[in-house]
C-alpha cells in the first residue's frame, strides 16, 4: 500500500513519432518503463501510450524513477498528469 | 443556441451563405464529458456516409451507437464502479458543446417553457467525433487521458478540435498537455479552440495561453433570463433560470442567519450544510447570502429561496424556485423584511428580457494579461456564453440536487463560448477549406465586432477581457488580409523564449536548433492578429511590432493603415501596401510609443487595413503589470 501510495501518473513526453518504419512505440515504452522499474512486469504502472501523432506515455512513477526517466536521451520531459477542470 | 446564432448573424437553413457539401465533409472533434448518442441533435437523418478522409472507429462502450452524424467516439476516463466505460455522457457538459459546434437544427425546444425556438450548432451538417475525457463523479479530466484524446483525435483526421476544459491558470508549455496536444494538431493543420477559463473578473487568470491555440472567452447577449422577486411592498428583478411556477403567491421570509438552531450566525446566514432547520424555514421563503447552496433550503422544505450573488450578470438552473439578486437588490429585500412585522415575498416563473446593450463581457470571463508570455494577447475572441440552451444529456441531472431530466438545458461558462467559435471557425473552413489554423484564427480575429468594455460594470479590463472582440461569422468569410503563423513561426517564437534544445522539442516534437536570428526574436513579432507590449509602469516606452499579411481579398488591391484612438502614438510603415495578386504576402512595422501607462493599466488602440471593402482590424495594446 505504501508503495502505490508513493506513485502518481506522470507523462513521459518523448516528441515526434520517429519517421522510421520499423519503430515500435509500444515496445520502446515498454522496454524503457522496464529499465526503469528494473522489473520485466509493467503491470499497473503504463497507464497510457502515446503513439499514433505524437510519442510518449503515461505511467505510474516514483518520484525516483520520475527523475531517473527524465535523463534518458529519449525521454523530452516527465511532469505529472494534473486535473483539470469543465469550464 | 437558439438566440446566440441568430444574435451573430448566422442565420437558421437558407437564410445563411453555406456550402453543404464541404460542411458534411467536415469532422469537428470534441474533447470532453462524452456524449448523448440518442439525442435528436446528433440524428444522421439525411446524413451520408462518413467522409472518405475519417480514419477514427466507434469505441463508445457499453450502450452506445455512432451514426452518420455522430461518426466516432472514444473514452479515456478511468474505469469506476458508477457508470459502465463508456463514451456515454453523464455530465451533459459534452452533449452541450458538442451540439453548440455541430448539432442538427432542432425546432422547438426550451428548458420547461423557457428560451424556445431551434437549436442548433454553427454547422448543422458538419460531422462529430466524440473524446471523452471527464466523467462524473470522479474528480476533473485528467491530463494523461487529455493528451490520448489529441493524439487519437489528430490520427483520426479531424478537422478542428473544441476543447472547453482548463485548470485555474495559465501553466508553462512544457507542463501543459492542452498546449502539446494543440501544437502537434496545429502541425497538421488542425486548429484548437480552447475555452479561456471561467475565473474573472479577476486579471491575469486566463489558463489557455498558448499562441497557436485559440481562446475563446464568454459574453452575455441580448437575451436574459430574469426571475422577478414580488416584495408585500413593491417589487425587483433578480436573475436564474425558474422553471417553477408558484402561481404568484406570495409566502413568509425567513433570513438563514436566524432559521438555524446549530449554526453560528456566519454559517447560517449563507444557508451552509447543515445549518438550516426545518422547522424554521419549512413552507418559507429563505434568504441566503450565497447562492452556493439554496438546495440545502430546499432539501428542509422551503417553498423557494432568495439569495445574491456578485455575478448576477447571468441566470443559473436551480432544483426549485431561486432568484439570484444582485448586492443593491438582495439588501433592499432583507431592509423590508427587517422592517416588516409579516413580510412576505413571492417568487416568480422565469421571464426573459432584452438587453440592447449586448454583447458585454461575462464577469465570470477569465481576463488576461498572459501571465507566461506576457506579450501574447490572451483570450484572443468571445463568443456568447451566458444561459445558452443545447442538447443535454438526461442522464445527468440539469442542476445540483435535481431530479429531473431534460434533453436540452441551460449552461453558462466559458465552455460554451468556445464550440461557438468552434461552429464559426468550422463554418468559414467550409469557404476556405484550405486555409490553415493561424488564416482561419485571423480572419476571425480582424473582424470581430468592437466591444466596449465600459457597458459591462464589473469590466475594467477591455482587450485583456474580450481580445480582439466578438466573433462575427459572416465578416469573417471575407477577412480581405490574414496574418499567418505556421510551425516554423511558433518555432522561430519558442527560440526567442530561450527555449532550445531539448526544451524545444518538447514543444515542437522534433529535433530542430534555433538560428541565432531566431533566438533574437521577441515573442511580440510573432506574426499574430494582435498585438501587445508589457512595459515599465512609469517610463516612457517605444516598441516595434513587425507583421506580414497575406492578401485573400481581391487579387489587385491597395489597403491604407489607420490607428483608431488617441491614446497611443502609433505609427505604420509603409502605410500603404499594394498587391497584384492573391496570397501575395506584404509586410510591415507598427511603431507605438507614449508615457508608461502606469502599474496594472493598459492603454489599447486599433490598427485598420482598409482597401474600401475590406477592414482588417488588430487590437495592439501596451500594459505594465
């Protein structure tokens, strides 16, 4: 309990879908959450992909792995995923 | 919707310029509450096919249909244990903006009486994809499920996306997934409209900030809902929306300061939770001095309320008989009733009333200046949305506490102003269909009607309230010049913010460097329809703003600069453009200089291009903070 308490969804924001052909967003999401995470389980932590007009995803985070993905090369930026309201 | 077309000039059927076949191929997406699928305003009656270029499915959920009006949907809110994953509205906010956009005409209709005639959206024929993205009962629209929507509604070829949701302020770009979403959809041509935010009449709260989307703040119009309030003495006008009719009779008053036996006199007097006893206000009228919580009156079995409210400018649904009274009004009832050994009151069904001073500001309007590019003119256009009756979903109650269900209702905020530019920006797409997001922002912009902040009497802030004015749809066809913005501009725009590298693609999505001629320029010659300055409050300034327009008038044209208004001294160089051709671009300098207009004040005048058919009118205002 502790540890969900400990994690918030943030967007791991990654810019324009490579133009190559053989990019595979979902598997590059996985496969960085899985770095990061340290575990091949990414069960209840990827929230959402980003991958049909922009890349990125979205993910439940430590404050710890927060930092650790936004220092990856092909991570642009990680801030967590407010609320907003109807206007 | 069915005053607010007709108060802008666009006319019901063929009392309106349209182009029927361009409208059908026209997808306006709608990021929101979701969607009533059975509504009559989303019937595909007459309805072909989905255009050729949709490439979005129907992922409504459990119970839902598309048609061929309603081509998609897709839901992005967290699954709950209230209501099946669904597209299915049960907030009646999405049904609402969806139908105020692109809704069929539906005659005859009002809320219980109230407001009748048609309604419909700017765009009848048009077509709607739906993105749910906030469900009821759960807290706000999260920005992760936000961010999916732009980037399925983009993929899925849609042709302009309304978005009536935003947080309190303006949020840097980096953090804001309004301004990502909107970005990469205006990269491919897609321009978004945003609601400005419902937090005036304060300054500086508007919380969409970004140039390329467009802001759309709220006006009242011509049509008001007024809820008489008949004292034993005489009588005054207060506002709400009461569709109750207690036949006149008039009942005993009670304050909610003293018809509480467990409140202290603060808690009651505003009828806060809890605080009322029934015994005391059964079969009265109670007075309370927020408007927050007439239903707890309601709920100990009082017969209607009073209360006051410092936005009364517009009229609110209440679960039984309420009239909201402005200050003055409000204290006028409590002195009778203070004076009076038996007062008495009654209150009375709805009416409505003209009002010839229209379009004024809504107080509730969120105001500018734009607190993260302070030389960026935010909201840009308003549009009415005050009291606008549309599509409901009677799967949500029409106010709080309610019980009953209703298949158009009334709603008021800035979310209802923005899919009537949303209806106006798709309507002139159907003329120009080739046009950009920035063209169709700016023919929109430049011939906006003039407001007069002044009419409105809670309204100081003229440009920082309504931008360039209020939106006109039928000038807006034949704007003569627009000013052009497209992705290498806003990057150009991005570089003078410093933003570089690795910030820079987080705007822009690529990986693009500034020149060092980019990184130089200032956001303010950004080539926008607007334009502001943030200067000292007390020294003189001179500032340079430099715009290029492009010629969509007539091929052979001259347009002559003028500056309206005396308060600043403005010059525009060359102050004559000649064109030979169309799209030809010209370009020049508008130079303004004065004395520092002093802390939190702004001095505003008007640029016109005028070639004798055409005006193209900017606002260019100078501010200190």
């Amino acid at each position: 309990a502790k540890d969900d308490q400990d994690k918030q969804v943030y967007i791991v924001y990654m810019g324009a879908l490579p133009a190559r052909v053989d990019y595979m967003p979902m598997s590059h999401h996985t496969s960085l959450l899985q770095e990061v995470i340290g575990e091949s389980s990414i069960e209840n932590r990827l929230v959402r992909s980003y991958k049909r007009s922009f890349n990125g995803f979205a993910a439940r985070l430590t404050e710890s792995e927060r930092e650790i993905l936004a220092n990856m090369e092909d991570v642009v930026s990680v801030f967590p995923s407010k609320k907003l309201k109807l206007q | 919707t069915t005053m607010s077309w007709d108060f802008m000039g666009l006319k019901e059927g063929k009392r309106a310029k349209r182009n029927p076949s361009i409208e059908s191929n026209t997808i306006i997406g709608v990021i929101d509450s979701g969607i009533y699928p059975e509504s009559e305003s989303f019937s595909d009656k007459g309805f072909g096919p989905p255009p050729k270029k949709w490439k979005g499915v129907c992922e409504g959920g459990t119970n839902f249909s598309c048609n061929n009006k309603l081509i998609g949907a897709r839901s992005y809110t967290p699954k709950t244990n209230e209501f099946p994953h669904s597209a299915r509205d049960n907030m009646g906010h999405g049904t609402h903006t969806a139908s105020t956009a692109a809704g069929n005409a539906v005659k005859d209709v009002s809320f219980y009486g109230l407001g009748n005639g048609t309604a419909r959206g700017g765009v009848p024929a048009a077509r709607i994809a739906v993105y749910k993205v906030c469900e009821a009962g759960f807290e706000g629209c999260t920005g992760d499920g936000i961010l999916s929507a732009y980037d399925d509604a983009i993929a899925d070829n849609v042709d302009l996306i309304t978005i009536s949701i935003g947080g309190d302020t303006g949020q840097p770009f980096e953090v804001d997934p309004t301004a990502i979403g909107a970005f990469h959809a205006m990269a491919k041509g897609i321009l978004t409209l945003n609601s400005a935010g419902n937090s005036g009449p304060e300054s500086s709260t508007v919380s969409s900030i970004a140039p390329w989307i467009f802001t759309v703040a709220a006006s009242n119009t011509n049509r008001g809902f007024v809820t008489k309030v008949v004292l034993g003495d005489g009588k005054t006008v207060g506002r709400s929306v009461n569709s109750f009719d207690l036949k006149g009779t008039k009942y005993p008053l009670v304050y909610g300061e003293s018809a509480t036996r467990s409140c202290d006199a603060d808690s009651a007097r505003f009828c806060s939770p809890g605080c009322l006893d029934s015994k005391l206000v059964k079969g009265k009228i109670v007075l309370c001095d927020s408007a927050e919580h007439p239903d707890e009156a309601q709920a100990m079995g009082a017969i209607a309320s009073i209360t006051k409210s410092s936005k009364a400018d517009f009229a609110t649904i209440f679960s039984f008989s309420v009239s909201v009274l402005s200050e003055d009004d409000y204290n006028t009832v409590l002195s009778y009733m203070n004076s009076t050994k038996n007062p008495k009151a009654a209150v009375l069904k709805s009416g409505t009333t003209f009002k010839q001073t229209a379009p004024v500001i809504a107080s509730y309007s969120s105001r500018g200046p734009n607190t993260i590019i302070p030389d960026i003119l935010k909201p840009d256009i308003t549009a009415p949305g005050s009291e606008i009756l549309a599509a409901y979903s009677p799967d949500a109650p029409p106010s709080k506490s309610d019980t009953r269900h209703v298949k158009y209702s009334l709603l008021t905020g800035t979310s209802m102003s923005c899919p009537h530019v949303a209806g106006v920006a798709a309507y002139l797409k159907t003329f120009h269909p080739r046009w950009s997001p920035s063209m169709i922002q700016s023919a929109i912009m430049t011939t906006a009607w003039p407001m007069n902040a002044s009419a409105s009497p809670i309204n100081e802030m003229d440009e920082f309230a309504y931008g360039a004015g209020h939106v006109d749809p039928i000038s807006a066809i034949h704007p003569g010049l627009v000013y052009e913005a497209n992705k290498s501009d806003h990057i150009a725009f991005l570089c003078g913010l410093n933003y570089t590298g690795k910030n820079l693609k987080l705007i822009s999505g690529d990986s693009v460097s500034c020149t060092k001629e980019q990184t130089k320029s200032l956001p303010r010659n950004l080539n926008y329809p607007s334009m502001t300055a943030q200067v000292s409050a007390t020294k003189p300034f001179k500032v340079a703003f430099r715009r290029t327009v492009t010629n969509v008038g007539m091929s052979n044209s001259t347009y002559k600069a003028k500056v309206v208004g005396t308060k600043l001294k403005a010059k525009v160089v060359p102050g004559v453009l000649s064109f030979k051709s169309l799209h030809e671009k010209k370009s020049f300098t508008v130079t303004v200089s004065g004395k520092g207009p002093g802390a939190e004040k702004l001095v505003s005048t008007h640029l016109i291009w005028s070639d004798g058919f055409h005006s193209v009118r900017s606002p260019i205002v100078v501010y200190a903070s």
